[in-house]
C-alpha cells in the first residue's frame, strides 16, 4: 500500500515534465512557408526617451494648449455649423485634412462629430516622433481661388483659409474685370471672410483703374519683408493667454483699453511709438475710404444702409459687382489696412473713382 502511494507521488512529479516534452518536442510537423513582412516600426527607439522630445516635463505643450484654447479658431464654433461639402473644407479639422489630400476645394461629405481646427490639422503629430511632428503641415505656395499664385512662405498653411471666395452666388464674371451687364446678387454675395493672404499678397481684387487719378496697384514693404506671413506677427512669443503665440491675437487689453500686440514686429519696427504712429495713421486711412465707398455704393442702391456691407438682393451691374467684391475683400481683411497698406489705399480709392465716374456718366 505504501509503495503503491509513493509510485502515484512519482507520477504526479513527472506528469508537468512529460507534458512538456511532447510541447517541445513532440507532433512537431513540417515547417511552413514563412509569412509577409512586417510595417517597420520604430525599431532601436528608447520610448521613454522618444516621447520625451514633446512630452517632457516643461512647460511647452501646457502653455499651447492654453493659449490655442482661448483662440477664435477653438472658440468660433463653426464646426457643427458649417459642416457642409463647400464649407467643410476651412471650417472642420477633418474637412481641412481632406482637401489638403485630395487638392480640391470641397469635401466629398459633411462629416460625424465634427471638428474645430486643432493640434492635428495644422501639425502631423505621432508620425515620425521626433520634433519635426511640429512642424507645418503644408508650406508650398498654392494656387487661390481667384487664380493667383500665392506664396507667403509658412503662412501658406493659414492662407488655404484665409483667402478670397468670391460667393453666394458667384457671378459670371472674371476677378479682374467686369464684363457682364448684370449680376443677381443676395445679401451674402461680395468676398467671403477671410482675405488675409490675397491682401498680403497684394492679387485678387478687381484691379479696376478709373479714367481720372488713377493709383497704381503697388504693395507695402510686408509682401517682401515678412517672408513667412501670418506666423511672423500673429505667433511671435506669447503674452500669456493674452495674444501672440497660439492665441493668434493681435491686440489684448491693458489697464482698461486694447492694446496692438508688436513683439512680432520689433524686428523691423524698432522703435514703439514710431510703429503706433504707423498703424494709427493707416487705420484712419482705409476706414475713412471703407466709409466713402459705403456711402457711395448705397447711394446706388446696392447697399442695404451706409453703414454696412450688407447688399440689396437685386440685379446690379458688372462694375457695381466689382465694387461690391473690392469692398468685402477689405473688410474681410480685417486688418484695416496693415498687412498691405498701399495695395489696400489702391483698391479703394480706384474703386471709389469708378463708382464716381459711373453717377457722372448716368450708368
């Protein structure tokens, strides 16, 4: 009985190893073929240290975060109000992405859940894991709606958006002329918003050049000097939350009123006042010629009032169409003048001179 019990001990020690030699060794059939390749990953990378380059224990991605949070491209909340195929393209993150693939204007669909510009649109994060991840998506020079070439160097990635959409309806005319008798307009017609990289550009107005005093169409020192466009100025080394930086602002408040934000701009204006001087001297400028062509397209009737942009819906002529398009493309701006000074000045004074010309001559 007693050696009955020890045989059985035995066996039951023995029982683990015989189980895995036939693992091992045993019903080992023929070898297969091998199988296909595998996608290289990031073989040799130490993790820890890979995320380290972004994720690290600074402040760098903290402060744009917060920064970016308070941005009207976070805050605009278009996204879910413009989610549609020729929309899409400027007001979603998915949208933006598409097109940048596919080259094309509109989306082929509007899209679930979707998103307001973010980290991702504008930067290619989690591919390489190294720091070229921040860098800008898209930076070659790209063809604009209104035909022109347009190359503002780093800004190129903005200037997909912020540029001229000649719209609601778009008019059977050429950008550049007038040569249609007459146009149907709606109250949305006139440049869409956003006209920043066609006016840093100096292109994409109706160049229209009246009979009496005509201004040449030149451009400010901005089109050549600022070689990088909008990240120059709008993204220079943040004051906080306040401006610059991934806020994007150019102006926040200070001790009750607004105050220009210039930390992008000490490299060429030097001196403070000087550089107020300036932008104070071309804010009256343009807003009192915005105002002259106002009041003179309202007499006309296109406008709704003579303070607005806002068009009448009715039939108006090619020229009136011109001059309404110019119109929008400087508010639409929203620059008052800065990013190109001289082109802006030429655009309005023209404009202002042929409407004149068209009352004098009864058309």
């Amino acid at each position: 009985m007693i050696k009955n019990i020890k045989i059985s001990r035995l066996h039951l020690m023995l029982l683990p190893l015989i189980g895995l030699s036939i693992m091992f060794f045993g019903c080992e059939g023929p070898e297969g073929p091998p199988g296909a390749d595998g996608v290289d990953g990031l073989a040799g990378l130490d993790i820890n240290e890979t995320c380290k380059v972004c994720h690290d224990s600074g402040e760098a991605i903290v402060a744009r975060r917060a920064q970016y949070a308070v941005s009207v491209h976070a805050t605009g909340g278009h996204a879910g109000a413009e989610n549609r195929t020729d929309c899409a393209a400027c007001h979603t993150s998915q949208g933006f992405l598409e097109v940048l693939t596919t080259g094309q204007d509109t989306v082929v669909a509007a899209f679930a859940n979707p998103n307001q510009p973010n980290c991702r649109t504008c930067h290619d994060l989690h591919n390489t894991y190294t720091i070229d991840d921040w860098a800008r998506r898209a930076t070659d020079a790209f063809t604009a709606r209104t035909g022109e070439t347009i190359d503002i160097g780093e800004g190129n990635l903005c200037g997909r958006c912020h540029q001229l959409r000649p719209s609601f309806p778009v008019p059977a005319i050429t950008v550049g002329t007038a040569s249609v008798d007459s146009v149907t307009v709606s109250t949305y017609s006139g440049a869409h918003n956003a006209s920043q990289s066609n006016m840093l550009n100096g292109s994409g107005a109706w160049e229209v050049v009246p009979t009496t005093g005509p201004v040449a169409y030149t451009n400010s020192s901005h089109t050549s000097i600022v070689t990088n466009g909008c990240p120059t100025c709008h993204m220079a080394d943040a004051r906080g939350t306040e401006a610059g930086g991934h806020t994007m602002k150019m102006h926040y408040e200070s001790r009750g009123s607004e105050a220009l934000y210039t930390e992008g701009c000490k490299t060429c204006h030097t001196d403070a006042s000087t550089l107020t001087a300036l932008v104070d001297a071309a804010d009256e400028s343009v807003d009192g010629l915005l105002e002259g062509l106002i009041l003179a397209l309202f007499d006309r009737g296109v406008l709704q009032t003579d303070s607005t942009t806002t068009p009448v819906s009715q039939k108006i002529s090619g020229e009136e169409w011109g001059a309404l398009f110019n119109l929008k493309m400087v508010e639409k701006d929203h620059s008052h003048g800065i990013h190109n000074t001289n082109y802006t000045e030429a655009i309005l004074k023209n404009t202002i001179a042929k409407v004149a010309e068209m009352a004098a001559s009864g058309h």
